[in-house]
C-alpha cells in the first residue's frame, strides 16, 4: 500500500482518469493521500497573442472544475494544477512530494511516440519511485 499517490491526469480520456482514480483508491494505504495534477503546458507567446482574452484563464477554470469532478467524495484526495512540461513538471512534483506511486494513463501509442517518446514513457523511465501505467 502507498502512503502517497500522484495521479496526473490529461483529460484526453476521461475513462483513463477516472480508471486512475480507482486504482489509486484501491491502493492506498490507510491515512495517506491522492493528489490530482493536471500541467497545463505554456504555449509560445506568439500563439497567445492571438487567443481571445480570458481564453488561458476559462481554460485554467474548465481544467479546476474537472478535476474537482474526480475527487468527489474522495477522502484524502487533492488537486493541483501548474504550468510546464508534463513529463518534467510530473517527475519534479512527485520527488518535492515524497510520492511513492505514480499513477499515469497511456494512450495506444502512435508513430511519433516512438520517435519521441510519450508523457508517460518518460516518466516510467525517470520516476525515482514506484509507476503503475493504466492502458
């Protein structure tokens, strides 16, 4: 059993999120604590110039109230939402965090993954501690 969880969610599939949220209940150990985070990714400033205004903070809002979804009537179960790089915002969040488990979705992978690498490969290859993958 896990003292303390982080489950990052994306919210391309929602099946995923909530299949992670399951998983990290089923797993958690008694008194100890889920944490939601989404990253909300910077765009280029040149792109944001051409955003309506309030468009990055109703986003910011939608993500907020998504993830306020998942951990209703979870006990001991947070959110956090920041902005960054997935991968590296994920891995740094679980080391200044003592996690001790990593909960994260995976989608099929498509060609550009293998050239790449996804979201949730990096983090399985540099998480410094224990990552269960949801497919």
């Amino acid at each position: 059993m896990y003292k303390n969880i982080l489950v990052p969610v994306s919210f391309e599939a929602d099946r995923n999120a909530r299949g992670a949220m399951a998983i990290a209940q089923a797993l958690l150990a008694e008194g100890g604590k889920i944490t939601c985070l989404h990253v909300l990714e910077q765009l280029p400033k040149y792109a944001t110039e051409y955003l309506p205004d309030g468009h990055l903070e109703a986003a910011k809002a939608d993500v907020v109230e998504g993830l306020k979804s998942l951990v209703e009537g979870v006990e001991n179960a947070s959110t956090t939402v920041v902005d960054g790089h997935s991968s590296r915002t994920i891995l740094a969040h679980a080391e200044n965090n003592s996690v001790d488990l990593i909960i994260v979705a995976s989608h099929q992978p498509g060609m550009q993954d293998y050239l790449l690498g996804s979201t949730a490969a990096k983090v399985v290859r540099h998480a410094k501690c224990a990552v269960h993958v949801l497919r």
